[in-house]
C-alpha cells in the first residue's frame, strides 16, 4: 500500500506548475513584444519605402514609365507580321511607319455613300492597354468581334512595344495613334471612324480624340473600356497604399508625373462616347467610371458584374451595346468626307 505523498512532494508539484505559468506568461509576452515590433518595422520599411517613391519617380521619368508602360511584358513566340497566327481572322500585316499594324478589312460590301450598314461604313482604331501587345487574346477576341460586325479595324502597338522600336511615353502613344488614325483615314475617306481604347487605351483614345476636335476634325464616336481618371487618381485611390495617399506631400509629387493621361479633364468635350465596364474590375476601382459618367453629358455608361479588367468582350450584353453604338444613328449621318 502505498504512502500519501509528503508536503515536500506537494510543494514541488506546486512550483513546478507555477514555473509552468511563469513560462506561458513570458512566451505570450516575448510573442507579443515579438510581434508588435515586427509589425513597427514592416510599417517602418514601408515607409521608408513608400514615402520618398514618388520623388523618385518624379526624379526619374524613365523608372515611371517602366511602371506605366509595360512593353517588357511581351509574348514574343510568334510573329507578329502574320496575324493568323495569333487567331486574327482575315487581318493581314499592315505597318504604318515602323509601328507594327494589323488591319482588318471590312467583311462586307457597300458603295461609299450607301447607308446600307452603318457598320459596314465604319473602320475602328484601336488603342490597347499597358501590358504586352497586340497579339494578347482577348484584344484578338476583340478585333474579330468588330470585323465580324463588318467593321475595318486597325490593331497597333505603341513605340516600345513589340515590333514597333521607340520610347513609350503619353505623347508619343497620342502621337502614334493619331498617325494610325490618319492612315485609316486616307485609306477610307467615306468611313465613319471610331476610336476604341481599353484600359490606359483609354487615356490615349481621350487625349487624341480631344486634340483632333480642337483641330476641327473630329471623330465619329469613342469607346472607353475600363476607363481611368487619371493615373495620379489610380495611384492616388488605391486601396493598398491608402493611409499613405493622405499625406499631402506625397499627393503633390504624384500629381508632377510626366504621364498623366488626365481623361476627366477633356472627357467632357467629347461626344457620342460609350463607357464599358466591370464592377468586379481587379485593377480600377468603379468610381472612376461613374464619375466620367457624370463628366461626359451624354455619355453611354455599361456596367456589368462580371468580365474583370481584360475579358468585357467575352460578355454578350457587351457586345450587344458595341454593335448598337457603333450603329448610333442608323446611318442618318453624311457617310462622305471632303
């Protein structure tokens, strides 16, 4: 039979359970202390990180519009100078100066000044996004909806971008547009002429629409998709940075970028433009749609739930309220051109 256990053993069970909670104490202590000061250097590492970027930027154009442009991010497996290799239906290999082009003629027929089809009479130009090329699918997927219509379409790469050599910047993607622009034209005289832009496409489609309406020659109609503000009020709304976009140093700089693409401020003075749109846009927020919106009077806004930042054109209401954009007036306008 065995023994009670004596006071000496009762008092060391005691200590050591009490050593125990002295050593759960210190580890949720140290944890804590841990923690709090890892989080006290990643908030010190990311403002000193943060804090001086946009000077720098500001300092270095060129490292700003690595961030903008991206023309690195280039597939380059295939040629672009044969467009059925990247899916393009009917296009051939069209450069316009050294910017490579594809064009895609119109898929029906109609006499210059019939109003047979509105889209047969129309020929787009399209302006793409920051990343990659032309060759990109879903701007593939575009231009064959758009010739399918009975559209002619010219797809085009910025200066910098694939095969079009150069330096990527605002002015010269508004300059390479409007030389786009002013080949279509020439080659079409009787077509009504659309200006398609899709992300920052769409900063390029606003300032040249707005610089040829001041110059007295218009376009007919614009497309924005997944439009912007302006790339400070991208920046400057990002969700990630918030509590660093207060400071009002930091808001002066990035407002000094060389490449602003500042739509809100021409967008106004346009006409016959359709905003496209998806709530669940991963990269712009939809503020910026709904108030372009309200700064374009008679402007056309499209939002819809799904379809992200690039696939809008895989959305059947999309492509429904493109084909009755393109045919605003149904053909109520003068076709010809002097």
């Amino acid at each position: 039979m065995s023994s009670p256990s004596s006071p000496q053993s009762l008092d060391s069970i005691g200590w050591d359970a009490q050593k125990q909670v002295v050593m759960a104490t210190a580890a949720i202590f140290g944890s804590v202390l841990w923690y709090s000061g890892s989080v006290l250097l990643a908030l010190i590492v990311v403002l000193i990180v943060l804090l001086p970027f946009p000077w720098i930027l500001v300092r270095y154009p060129y490292l700003q519009r690595k961030l903008l442009f991206h023309s690195w991010y280039y597939q380059a497996d295939k040629s672009l100078e044969n467009p059925s290799l990247w899916g393009v239906q009917n296009g051939v290999n069209n450069p316009v100066g050294t910017l490579g082009c594809w064009f895609v003629p119109s898929t029906c027929s109609c006499a210059p000044s019939s109003t047979c089809s509105c889209l047969c009479n129309t020929v787009v130009v399209y302006c793409h996004g920051s990343s990659g090329s032309r060759g990109n699918s879903y701007r593939v997927d575009l231009v064959n909806f758009l010739s399918s219509l009975g559209c002619a379409v010219y797809s085009f790469d910025y200066r910098g971008y694939a095969d079009s050599p150069g330096e990527s910047s605002q002015i010269n993607s508004v300059q390479d547009a409007r030389q786009v622009l002013a080949v279509a034209r020439a080659a079409h005289p009787a077509k009504r002429v659309v200006l398609y832009g899709h992300s920052m496409g769409t900063g390029v489609v606003c300032q040249t629409a707005y610089q040829l309406l001041q110059e007295g020659a218009p376009v007919d109609a614009v497309i924005l998709e997944a439009p912007f503000l302006s790339i400070p009020d991208v920046v400057l709304r990002s969700p990630a940075i918030r509590f660093v976009n207060q400071l009002p140093l930091y808001r002066d700089f990035v407002w000094q970028f060389s490449d602003l693409f500042r739509s809100k401020d021409v967008i106004g003075e346009l006409r016959n433009v359709l905003l496209l749109f998806a709530e669940n846009d991963e990269v712009i927020p939809p503020v910026h749609v709904t108030e372009l919106h309200k700064l374009c009077p008679g402007s056309t806004l499209h939002l819809i739930p799904e379809g992200g930042h690039n696939f809008l054109i895989q959305q059947d209401s999309v492509k429904r309220v493109i084909e009755e954009h393109l045919n605003w007036d149904r053909c109520q306008m003068t076709i010809s051109r002097s």
